[in-house]
C-alpha cells in the first residue's frame, strides 16, 4: 500500500512540472511575437512597445506605414513633406520647377535659377549659352566671346594669334614662332646656329648643340682636351679621371 501511495504521488509532481515550467514564461502581448534570439518579445510590424503593450502606429494623413522597427514608423507620400512629427504638407512646386525623383522637394527646370522660393528664368545676352553648372555663371559666352558688363562682346584677337580653349586666362595664344608682347604677338627672332623653343619661359629659341648662349647670340664651343659635350650639348664636362681647372681638364691625381 505504501508503495502504490508513493507512485502515485511521483506521478502527480511530474504532472505538475509543466504547468509549472510555464507559469514562469512571461506572457507574450497582443500584436506581439516572441524575439527570433534571445529571450522575451517584441512588437509586430506598425506597433511600439509602449507599457508592457504594443499599441498601433498612428500614420497620418498623406502618408504610409515603413514597416521599420526604428524612426516613426511611417513616411510622407511622394509630394509631401513632413512637419511637426505628425502630419504631411503638400509641396508646392512654383512655376518653372518640377519634383525631384525622391519626391521630397522641388528643383528649378532648366533655364531657370532659384531665387529664395521661386524660379526666375535666366535671362541669356546674345552670343551665350546655358552652363548646366550648378555653381558658378548660369551662362557661358559662346567661342570668341568674352563677358563684360552682364554681355558676351567678341575677343579682340590680334594678328598672328588664335582663341585658347581654356576658359582662364588670357583668352588667346600666340601661334608657333610667335610671342607675346604688349598685347599683340610679334615675331621670335632667332639667331644663328638657333632653333625655336615654344616654351612658356625664355627668349622662345635655344642653341643648336655645340652652342652656348652669349648674350642674345650662339657660340661655338671651344671644347678643351679630354673634355666632351655634356648630356644638353650647350656645355662641357670632362672626361673620366680628369678635373676641370678653369677651362682645361686636367689628370687627377
């Protein structure tokens, strides 16, 4: 007898564990679901933790729920911006302008500039075009114009010259075998055993090799014994084991 009342007392407990076991589990709100780790829970989509509850997302007019668990759980529709944290505005677009891809603010059309909430057609002076540069001149004279004043006035271009591309600068460049002088460009002399040098810098001409500059001439080199023209051919080095002593290369020591 004493043996059956101990086995049916076992039985009773291990009854008794599960119901146990799950009064412990906390219980899991409405319009919740159990965390994918970790233990407790957390809201549905649209909902906030707010006391122990999940309580609806309140999505204003003009606007659509995110279904993201972070931010305020709704976003404006395209041509609405929000304000207050609560509500969405129409945007209004002015003349001359046209919603951005995102939908959240204007931009001017092109030929147009934005002047505090307005566009405002940009006015092109003859001989000039739109840049499409969002910062900087709204327009750019055309080739062999210049600005001056609000207008695009032709380039004086002097005589042996032609227009530079670049837009900095003086707009015009001597051509080959000229060089510039007051304004105008006028002819490279180049002396004899000479040759032209297009360089930005210098007389515009460089001696032949075998030649030094003196003055505004080409002279001959006088090269001593043991001696050679250098790598530019306009001076001498000397030789390998000789030292130069004034103008002779001497064995060394």
């Amino acid at each position: 007898m004493g043996f059956l009342v101990f086995v049916m007392t076992l039985a009773l407990l291990v009854m008794a564990l599960p119901a146990f076991a799950q009064s412990t589990v906390p219980a899991i709100p409405e319009n919740a679901h159990p965390r994918s780790y970790g233990d407790g829970w957390e809201c549905d989509v649209s909902y906030r933790a707010e006391g122990g509850a999940c309580v609806a997302i309140t999505v204003p007019a003009n606007a659509y729920p995110t279904n993201q668990k972070y931010g305020s759980g709704w976003a404006c529709l395209r041509g609405f911006k929000a304000v207050g944290g609560d509500s969405c505005v129409e945007i209004e677009v002015p003349a001359g302008a046209f919603l951005n891809a995102s939908g959240d603010r204007w931009v001017c059309n092109r030929g147009y500039r934005r002047v505090e909430g307005a566009c405002e057609r940009i006015e092109l002076p003859e001989h000039a075009y739109l840049s499409n540069n969002s910062y900087g001149p709204d327009w750019i004279c055309d080739r062999g114009y210049e600005e001056s004043s609000g207008a695009c006035v032709p380039i004086d271009l002097p005589e042996n010259a032609y227009l530079d591309p670049s837009r900095y600068g003086q707009p015009w460049t001597c051509e080959r075998g000229y060089s510039e002088a007051n304004g105008t460009c006028v002819a490279v002399a180049v002396p004899q055993n000479a040759y032209f040098d297009d360089a930005t810098y210098g007389p515009g001409w460089k001696c032949e090799r075998g030649f030094e500059l003196s003055g505004e001439n080409c002279m001959a080199i006088v090269v001593p014994e043991n001696a050679h023209l250098d790598r530019s051919g306009n001076r001498w080095d000397c030789d390998r084991n000789f030292d130069r002593s004034k103008e002779l290369c001497l064995l060394r020591d």
